[in-house]
C-alpha cells in the first residue's frame, strides 16, 4: 500500500529523511514512531506528494507518486497532527464541502454515519471555529473517512484527546481496519501504538532504525527472555537439573515459584513445560515478562541501534 | 471533467462565502461615493459653465470606479492563496483531489465572478446616474464595461500571482504595496522629468528620463492598472482594433500569470 524507495530529503544540506525504506503492506496498521524531530511529519508529507524528495521514490496504492496524482490521492484519507478548518463553516456544511470535492455518492447519509460514529452529531450545526480540538480532531477523522479510503494517514490522531475520546477513536480505526483498511500511524503516545499497530518502523535522525512486528523487534533487542512460572509444589528440588538445560542462562527459585532466563533464538516455551512435566510438575501459569514498546523505543532511538540487516531500510 | 468539478466546487464554496461578507459592499460603496462626488462637481462645472466638452462625461467616474473595485480585487486574490497557506487550509485541500491548477483556476473564477457581479452594480448605478443627470448611457460605456471584465481578469490573475509567492497574509498585502507603489512612483517620477524641457535637464538627468522612459514602458506591460488605462482609452478613441486588440493583450496577460502563479505553487507548495 506505501513503499517508499530510498527516500531522502535535505534541507539546506541537512538530511531530514535518509534513505528511508519503508513497506506498509495491505490490511496492515502499521506505526511509524520516532522522537521529536525525527523526519516523521517531512516523510509523510513525502508520501501524501506535498513536499518533493530530494532523492527516492514513494509508491501509492501500487502507483508510483507523481506531482498532483489526484487518482491516488481520492483513494486515501488524512488526518493531520494540526487541524486546520474553515472556521466560519459549521461541521455539516464543511462534510459537505468534501463530500463533493470527493464526489461522495449519499453524502448526507454518509455525513450521518459519521458524525455519529465520532460523537459529533448533536454539534453538527455548531460553527468550526467553536469546536475544541478535541472535537476537531475527530471532525477530522470524520472527514478522513468521508470517502471511504483505501488508507488511512494519520498523524498523530489522538494528541489532542481525552481518554473516553482516545478509545473512541481506536475503536475506530480497529474497526475500520477489519472492514480491510490499511492504516498508517504516526505518534508520540507508544501505549496507543501498541494497543493499535501490528507492525512498526521507528525512525531517529531521519534513518531508520527497525521495521518489524512488534514482538520481533522486542525480541531482537533483548539476549534474554524472562519467564514467570507457578508449579503445583516447591521447586527447590529442580534447582541443579534446570542449570544443565542449554536454552537456560540463568534461573531464581522461591518456594513453588520459578523465574527463569531463557536464551532467545526461538521460543523455547515448549521444552521448559515438557522438562518441568518429566520432572513431575504441573504448570499452573506462565508468563513472558515483555520489554514494553516503550522501552524498546527508548532503548533503540537512544542508542541509536539498528535493528536491520545489512542492505536493509537504510541504503 | 473531474478537475472541473473539483474547481466547481472550490468556486461555489468561496464565491458564496465572499458573496456574504461585508467588505465587498463596502468597495462596491465607496467607489459608487467617489465616483458620485466627481459626477457632481462635473455637473455642478457644467451649470457654471453651461457647457459640456466631453463626449464621454460618464467614463472618468466609471474609471475611478474600476480602480477601486480593482484595488479591492487585487487584495482580495493578493490574499486567497497566502490565507489558506497561513491557516493551513491549503494542506488539507491538497491531502485530496485538489492540485494547483485547479484552486487557483477556481479562486481566479471566484473573484472574476465577484467583480463581474461589482460590475453589474455598477451598470444599474451608471443608469440610473444617465437617467438623473440626462448624462446619457452610451454604447460607448456598454463596452468600456464589457472591456472591464477582461481587465479586472489582468487585476485578478496580477494579485493569485503575487499571492502564489507569498506564505502569509501580511506579506501578500505588503508585496502588493510595495509593486503597486514602485509602479505609481515609477510613473510619477517618469511624468515629472517630462515636465522639463529637454534643454534645461543636465546630461545625467537626461540619461535617467531615458532609463525611466524604459522602465515605465515594461511597467506597462506588467501592472495591470496599466491595462486598466490603455482599455477605457481605446474605448473613448473609437477604435475597434485597438479595441479588440486590447482584449486580446488582456486575455495574454491573463493566461500568463495564471500559468506562473501554478508553476510557483507547484514549485512552493502548501506550507506557509
């Protein structure tokens, strides 16, 4: 749905965006993170065609970007970090507008849909100009979906919200998704990414860093995966027979609890259950203690760490 | 057919919002008020003098009449591209169907439209002048004002121009300022040194008349007020050569800034 090919801008000399390769596959919500100052916000307006790359290519829906593609621009919806309205319009007559700049077939039932979906339908004759932002905010998610879009560009689409808002409008996007639209998100707010995005890219510096499923990328930042095991009895007895096992770096034992530091080249879940089970105990829970994304974000934009192989996402 | 549309509906929405604001009436007030104030000290001239030497009394009104409506056209453009920029509006425009063609063809419909509609007024104003002062309401000023429209385009396409180039509201209407008044001082200045014999200016002054005279002829061919003036001149010199010729330089005029103020934005783009 997006690939963008080598993808750099430079402003008087300073690269904003690096050879930057993404892939945002269909049906996919794909988070693109990155700290302040990144190259976030130049990329998409890269991708939407609204500033020109210095060098590299960006494909659409399948189509290569060239200046004022209208064709492929009717087939994605965008929501911005900052709204911007015609503030003497009221929410209907602003729709409105769209709807036909779109051609929107059933536009005023569509508009319905809507602004019932957002929870802006009782404020639908009231001017832009007195809506707050978080209100805007979903006036434009409303306007984004107007025409029902093939992608969503959205950047930062819940700054501006409070919580009852924020789950309204991941309900949303969620939903929206499983009609099979494609997703494309950019945030600060990682919990939300997370919650969303099944994919992520994180970009630092305007390269990129990591592009990968989340779990993945968690895996890949870390040499050791904590497990948290409740057994059926006191597991004292294991302490010698699980320092012989090769997945196992290292392990705690406090009464019938049982932490343990595993190896991460795969997922070695299966062989503790069966070493455990031969060993006479019964597996009441287990857990995976998980890097959050936060940490993972912290850790790889921090230090600059590159998550990709060689030849991969940076040029 | 889908850019049409796309232009249609830019058109509608803004023509229809300046169509309510009170500014626009307000131009369309104060030009009808000069141009009353000047009629009624050539009437009164008349009565003192019981003599009328113009053939087209009614032509210098509706000349002053144009300037201000065009004056309020050229801000009015001079401003639209570089408000949406500053507001932010553009960009949204442009996450779509929209492309700079079509906005700016759309914008340049809207305000043509309104000053077709200010012309409108003017003609029941000019009649209804003919009427009270037995003026008369001459064909000649039926096609000084067919003429206007062709040069209010000059004005409209003048101003998307400098709008194109500008990313705020404040530097459109300075820009403005700055041309327009380098291109009245530059006439002044020109129209000054004329006013000396050619034996009483020194040689260096002599060179600077010359190099004036040059710059106040590509002036000519660039402000649109210039347009404005050589437009109504033909009208009066009953020539329908020239005539047509100057609806001509006019529809050129027009077509050539329209064509820059799209390369601009396409090279400049949404951002402020």
């Amino acid at each position: 749905m997006i690939q963008t090919v080598n993808l750099t801008k430079e402003f008087n000399g300073f690269k904003a965006v690096d050879n930057l390769n993404l892939r945002v596959e269909k049906g996919d919500i794909y988070g693109f993170l990155g700290p302040n100052g990144a190259g976030k916000t130049t990329t998409i307006m890269m991708i939407l065609g609204l500033i020109p790359p210095t060098s590299g290519k960006v494909f659409l829906l399948g189509e290569e970007l060239k200046p004022n593609n209208v064709e492929v621009k009717r087939r994605i919806g965008v929501v911005s970090e900052n709204q911007y309205f015609y503030k003497e319009m009221t929410a209907e007559e602003y729709l409105t507008f769209f709807g036909e700049l779109y051609e929107v077939p059933n536009v005023h039932r569509r508009i319905d849909e809507l602004l019932e979906a957002v929870g802006l339908r009782n404020d639908r004759n009231k001017k832009l100009g007195a809506y707050s932002k978080g209100m805007q905010q979903k006036l434009a998610f409303a306007r984004a979906l107007l025409h029902d879009p093939e992608l969503l560009i959205l950047d930062e689409p819940v700054a501006n919200l409070d919580p009852t808002s924020i789950k309204q409008i991941r309900d949303l996007i969620e939903e929206e998704n499983r009609r099979g639209r494609t997703v494309f998100v950019s945030s600060h707010l990682l919990s939300e990414v997370e919650r969303l995005c099944k994919k992520v890219a994180i970009i630092n510096r305007g390269k990129l860093l990591a592009e990968d499923t989340m779990d993945n990328i968690k895996r890949r930042l870390t040499d050791t995966i904590h497990m948290e095991i409740e057994l059926s009895a006191n597991a004292e007895s294991l302490s010698t027979s699980l320092s012989e096992l090769p997945f196992v770096k290292g392990f705690t034992v406090e009464g019938n609890r049982l932490e343990v530091h595993l190896k991460t080249e795969r997922d070695y879940r299966l062989d503790l259950s069966r070493f455990l089970y031969e060993k006479g105990f019964l597996v009441l829970t287990m857990k995976t203690k998980e890097m959050s994304l936060e940490e993972a974000f912290i850790t790889i934009t921090q230090q600059n760490i590159s998550l990709l192989a060689q030849g991969e996402g940076n040029a | 057919m889908r850019t049409f549309r796309v232009m249609k509906t830019l058109f509608k929405r803004d023509f229809l919002y300046s169509l309510y604001s009170l500014g626009y009436y307000v131009a369309i007030f104060a030009s009808f008020f000069v141009s009353s104030f000047i009629l009624k000290n050539f009437l009164d001239s008349i009565g003192e003098e019981d003599i009328l030497v113009s053939a087209y009394p009614l032509n210098y009104p509706l000349y002053i009449t144009l300037v201000i409506i065009s004056l309020y056209l050229v801000i009015l453009s001079g401003i639209s591209i570089s408000r949406e920029r500053e507001q932010g509006t553009l960009e949204v425009l442009f996450y779509g169907p929209v492309t700079p063609g079509s906005f700016l063809w759309g914008k340049y419909l809207k305000d043509l439209c309104l000053g077709m509609v200010a012309l409108g007024f003017t003609a029941v104003y000019f009649y209804l002048v003919s009427l009270f002062t037995n003026l008369g309401f001459t064909l000649g000023l039926v096609k000084a004002l067919i003429m206007s429209v062709f040069l209010l385009s000059c004005v409209v396409s003048f101003g998307l121009f400098i709008s194109s180039l500008t990313g705020r509201i404040r530097s459109s209407v300075l820009a403005l300022v700055a041309i327009l008044g380098a291109f009245l001082a530059i006439q002044l200045g020109y129209n000054a040194l004329l006013g000396f014999e050619k034996e009483s200016l020194s040689v260096p002054m002599l060179y600077v008349r010359q190099a004036m005279s040059y710059v106040f002829r590509g002036i000519s061919w660039i402000s649109p007020f210039a347009y404005l003036s050589r437009g109504l001149d033909s009208v009066v010199l009953e020539n329908p050569f020239l005539y047509v010729v100057n609806i001509g330089y006019a529809v050129v005029y027009s077509l050539v800034f329209m064509f820059l103020s799209v390369y601009v934005m396409n090279k400049k783009g949404v951002k402020a």
